[in-house]
C-alpha cells in the first residue's frame, strides 16, 4: 500500500533490484514463500512417488478442498480487517444440514440453496452487529455464533441426512474434463469465488475500506471511511461463505452431516495465515489464501500417500503455521524499523 | 444492601442461586444430599464432582486473561494428558499398582508442563499474540496425542487410576477435593503474596508495570505453564472419569467453555482484574445450566444454543454502548453526535 515511490535507478545488479522490490512489496514475501513451499511439495512429492503429478490427482485437490477455498475467502476479509471469525466451521455444518433436511422435505432446491446463504448471513449478521455495536471482542462474538450454529445444526437434525436432490448431486458428479483433467461445479464455484473476492479487494471501494480498517481503525475513521457498514459486512461475507461451503461440502459428501466441520475454522485460519495474511490485518492477498488451502490439501494428500496416520497432517500444518508467524513477526518488526 | 449489588460476584451469584431455585421448585429431588456407605450423593454433589476438569482449566484461564492473554490449546493439552497416562498404565504389566499409576500421572503433568511452558516461550519470550500462539498447540497437540495412543481409543482398568475421578474420601468425591485443593493453592499465591497485584499490572499495562520494574516476561510465562499445568491435571482426571483417552473427544470446546466461565465470574477479557472466586462462580453456573438443559430433555448436542444465548445476553449486559443508553434514558438527555462517539473510542483503546 506504498503509493509513494522513488524513481527507479534504471541501472544495478540483479540483486540490488531484487533487494528494492522486496523492500517495497515486503507485504508479498509470505505469499512468495507459500508458494515457494507448495512447489517445492509437488516436486518432492513426485520425485518420491512417481505418479504424484498426474491430471487426476491435481484435480482432485481442488476437488477435496473447495469448501475450504470457500472459507479461506471469507476468513480472508474478516482477517484483513483486523478481526477473526471462529464460526465458519459451524455454519458450514448448520447450513449443510440446513439445505439437506429442506430438500429431504421436498422444498425445490431454488429456495432450499438461498435458505442456506441466509442461515450463513444472518450468524454472520450477528457477529458483526456483536463486534462493532456493542464493542465485544470478534473472538468472543463469532465464539458465541460457533456455538449457536453448532447447536442449530443439531437441532435441525441429530442425525444425518442423505441428499438425492439431483441439482444438489450434480454439482458434485458432473465432469468436464479436458485430457485427463477435470473440473466439477463445484471447483468452478470455489473459483469463482475467489476471483470475485479479488475483484472486490482490489479494485472496489469497500476492498480498499476493507484494507484501510487493518491498517489503522482508527484512521480510516477520520478518513470518512464506512468503518462501521464495512466491519459488519465482513462478518457477512464470511457468513454467506459458510453458507456456500455448507452446499460445497454438502454436494460432495452427498448429505448432511451435524458434525461435519468441527475444528474446520482452525484450518481455515492456518490456510490463510500460510497464504501470508498477517494476523493483525491491513496486509495479504486473497490468492495467497488459495495457495494456504493447496499446501494444506498437499500436505494432506501426501500423508495419505505415504499411508501415514492423518495425525500427521494436524501436527505439520501447526508447525508451518508456527514458521509462517514467526517470519510474520520478523516483517513487521522490520516495517516498523524501517518507518521510525 | 446497595453495596451488596455493586459487589462484583452478586450477579454471578444470583443467577446460580436463581438456576438452583428454578430446578429445585421443578424437581425437588435437585437439592436433596443422601448418604450412602459414607459416600454423599446427589445432584449437588454431582456438579461439584463432574466440574473438575473445566474448573481446573478455567482457574489457569483466569491467570492467563489477567496477563491479557489467552490460551487456546487447554483442550490438546488434556488429551495429551490423558493419552501419556493412559498409554503408560496400558503398556506396565500390572495396571492396579499404585506406583505404575503414581508414575504415569507425574509424567503426564511433565508433559503438560513442557507444553505449557512452549506456550509461554512463544508468547512472552518470541511476542507471538496469545491467541496464535496457542492455536498452533491447539492445532498440533491433538495429532500428537492420536499419535502416542497409536490413532486407537486406549481403555483400560486400573482401579487406582479410576479413583482420581470416580473415589470418595472424608464424604466427598476426590474430584471435588482435588478443585478446590487447586483453588486453594493458586488463591493463596496469588493472593498472599504480591505475585496476584503484579499479575494484574501486567494486565493492566505491561508497557507501564515494565517501567515500573515489574518483570513482566516472567509473570506472563509463569501464567502460561500454570494454565499448562492445570489442563494437565484436567485431562487426568477426565481420562480417569471415562477409563480411557479419547484424543478427538478429550477436552473438545473445553476452551471455550473455560472462556465462558471467565467472563461470567466478571474476569473481563481485556485483561487485568481478576476474581478466582468469580471463575469457581462461574463454572458452576455453566455445570448446573448444563444438567438443567439436560433435565429439560434437550438432547446434549443441542445444548450450545442455550451457552450462546448465555454469552450473547452476557456480553451485551457488559457492553459499554448499552450502559450508555440506559445512562441516556434515564438523563432523558441524548448526547451522541459523531463528535462524542469518536472521542469516546479513542477513550475506549
């Protein structure tokens, strides 16, 4: 967010101008080393198995990971802001089962979809209303909206329910495939929301308020900013992204599942701190929260190739969580130097 | 009597009085206390025992929140716990002796301890914000404990290790003895000597305690592994409660709950003042509430709609903005132009 800059010294070595363009975009250097890390495990992934960079396999980790794409976005603009949101793996759950118990009881699937984005909107709504009317912390607020959309789900059902819906089901089982790549619905939704969250970070008003509120509450309310419209819409987002996760994850396990999700917020979080979003806001990049669920689905992918116990992949999403911190930490100590 | 209402533990107080009274006029059978091959039963006693585990945690949350801190990884650090324990008792040849479960309890609080001492490390010696400091213990911790116990639920029958949790002594669940022995120990070092006043200046201002010649590192360190400590001593007695160390369900939202019971006992979470009182307050509320929802016939999984309702109602109860309109109301007198909400969010950093 430098909008100052000097005059570009046409002449120097390679490396001098690679020291200028880290100083200036010091911000991208943890998505840089995501996806740094995330080459890397492909190609030692391949090197030790042999068929792991294959069209079947890449397109299965997108396949596997949409829902958490989804979240990551939301989580993304709540982050950005400074905030966080515990509840997104709750909501998924409540929505998902939401949407299956709806179509089980012959509700058309075009109210039974919406129904499913407003349940994820309205928790959303009331954590945002919590945090910035009456002052509670974001953690305690969307702490208190984790346990009422974990208590919804179960009160929707205690049990799961199949889905059989054929929209729902298509979603999930259509292919387009090209060579020995495929792309489901449900990819395609992932993506897409993805490319409109970048769309709206980068290149709308409310993206840059967004941005402004991380870097400093206070100024961007002296700036005349909507401080407070766009703190509650955050909170939204990251609702109605719960929501959309909730169908995801509903179309691709084929039913409603009350204890789908438990401790998914956890992953949603270390996804988009690995993609370089610094935790006290203001800095990161939405496309580096798609690379934070891609090495989270490698990773996860890999264990499971190596037969491993799936134990493994909790214990090295935390330590990689904890690098990523730690190199966070050395970055701002750094911008903070170099501002004083 | 109006100071009595101003007393902060009051309405934590009342409203466990009031949850009492509600269930006792519902069911009378609530309050009554038999006595049984000296052993005291009934509900009452029953809270006193099943709260053990989240008591413990919630004594070292209350230490952590004085520091400004928090500590997510409780929870992983229970399963740990219990997983060390359990893994020890199952692999010795004779799980009745006394000396096998007296060495698998002390080497699973050495773990906790180390564990909470990591938790210490990143946040007062590295400066990692407490709650990203704990999340990557409490993202990591569980798969280690599914490691130790090899991905398997370990069960076993130890009649010593079950006593922790399920034995009576003098009348009372060891359990209860157990919580209240703890709370004891931790009021009396906090509260006799000074560490309890530099603890709250740490919360208060750490930047101004440091200046003042408070040592800050230490005090934020030692909260940490005490909470460490504690959530080792809960995991033992909740894998003691069901003979067995469940990785996944050990501990699960206990952090939560344990934040809950904080800010309940009038603990707020910005750190500073402090009420251990108020946690033991607190956590009974959310025990008696739980067996009144229970009682109610609601299935369990549905239960966290009543606590969000709870931490809804009592954070709003707390918010400042909602003092200002009843002030307002009862001034019949609105002042709130921008100008003012500005000024008083400057106030409120």
């Amino acid at each position: 967010m430098t909008s100052l800059q000097t005059p570009v010294r046409e002449t120097g070595t390679l490396g001098a101008r690679y020291g200028t363009f880290m100083n200036r975009r010091a911000s991208l250097m943890p998505t840089f080393a995501a996806i740094a890390i995330l080459i890397i495990l492909l190609i030692g992934a391949q090197l030790r198995f042999g068929n792991f960079l294959t069209p079947g396999n890449l397109s299965a980790l997108l396949l596997d990971n949409a829902y958490l794409i989804v979240l990551a976005v939301g989580m993304t603009f709540v982050i950005l802001t400074g905030g966080i949101d515990l509840s997104v793996g709750s909501v998924m759950a409540f929505t998902g089962i939401l949407g299956a118990s709806l179509l089980s009881q012959g509700i058309p699937v075009y109210i039974a979809i919406p129904a499913m984005l407003l349940g994820g909107a309205l928790i959303g709504l009331l954590i945002g209303v919590l945090v910035q009317y009456f002052n509670v912390q974001p953690f305690i607020a969307s702490l208190a909206g984790l346990f009422l959309a974990r208590g919804l789900a179960f009160v929707v059902s205690l049990a799961s329910i199949k889905v059989e819906d054929p929209a729902v089901l298509w979603l999930q089982r259509t292919r387009i495939s090209f060579g020995g790549w495929y792309i489901t619905p449900t990819v395609i939704i992932a993506l897409v929301t993805v490319a409109v969250a970048v769309f709206v970070l980068h290149w709308t008003r409310f993206g840059r308020t967004v941005y402004a509120i991380g870097g400093g509450e206070q100024s961007a309310h002296l700036m005349g900013l909507n401080v407070a419209r766009t703190k509650v819409a955050v909170y939204v987002i990251s609702g109605v992204c719960g929501g959309l996760a909730g169908l995801l994850l509903t179309a691709y396990s084929g039913a409603g599942y009350p204890r789908n999700g438990i401790g998914t917020e956890l992953d949603a979080i270390a996804a988009v701190v690995i993609g370089g979003t610094l935790l006290t806001g203001g800095t990161g990049y939405v496309l580096g929260s798609l690379v934070g669920v891609l090495v989270y689905g490698t990773i996860k992918k890999i264990i499971s190739f190596m037969g491993a116990e799936q134990s493994w992949t909790q214990i090295i999403i935390g330590i990689l969580l904890l690098l990523f911190i730690v190199v966070q930490r050395v970055i701002v100590a750094r911008s903070i130097r170099r501002r004083t | 009597m109006k100071k009595l209402a101003r007393h902060r533990l009051f309405w934590p107080i009342v409203a466990l009085l009031t949850l009492i009274v509600v269930n006792t006029i519902v069911r009378p059978s609530f309050i009554s206390i038999t006595v049984k091959d000296g052993q005291l039963y009934g509900v009452l006693i029953d809270i006193l025992r099943t709260s053990a585990p989240l008591m413990l945690v919630a004594l070292g949350m209350t230490i952590v929140i004085a520091t400004r801190g928090i500590d997510l990884s409780v929870g992983a650090i229970m399963a740990v716990s219990g997983a060390v324990a359990l893994t020890i008792i199952d692999a010795s040849g004779d799980p009745e002796s006394i000396a096998t479960v007296f060495v698998a309890v002390i080497a699973a609080l050495c773990v906790s301890l180390v564990l909470g001492a990591w938790n210490g490390f990143l946040v007062s010696v590295v400066g990692i914000q407490p709650i990203i400091a704990t999340l990557v213990l409490m993202l990591a911790g569980r798969g280690v404990a599914l490691l130790i116990t090899d991905g398997f639920i370990t069960t076993v029958n130890s009649a010593p290790y079950s006593f922790i949790a399920t034995g009576y002594l003098l009348f009372l669940p060891v359990a209860f003895l157990i919580w209240v022995a703890a709370t004891a120990v931790v009021s009396l070092i906090e509260r006799r000597t000074a560490l309890g006043v530099l603890t709250e200046a740490v919360g208060i201002n750490p930047e101004a305690s440091r200046l003042a010649g408070v040592r800050a590192r230490g005090i934020i360190f030692g909260a940490y592994v005490t909470s460490g400590l504690l959530a080792g001593i809960a995991g033992v007695l909740y894998s003691s409660n069901i003979r067995a160390a469940d990785a996944n369900a050990s501990g699960q939202f206990i952090e939560l709950y344990a934040i809950l019971a904080v800010v309940l006992g009038g603990t707020s979470l910005m750190g500073g003042k402090f009420t251990i009182a108020g946690t033991v307050v607190g956590v009974l509320i959310i025990q008696t509430l739980d067996k009144t929802i229970l009682f109610l016939g609601v299935p369990p999984a549905q239960s966290p709609v009543f606590f969000a309702i709870v931490v809804i109602v009592v954070v709003i109860m707390q918010s400042p903005r909602l003092h200002r309109w009843i002030r307002g109301a009862a001034s019949s007198r609105s002042r709130r132009d921008s100008d003012t909400t500005i000024t008083k969010e400057v106030a409120s950093r």
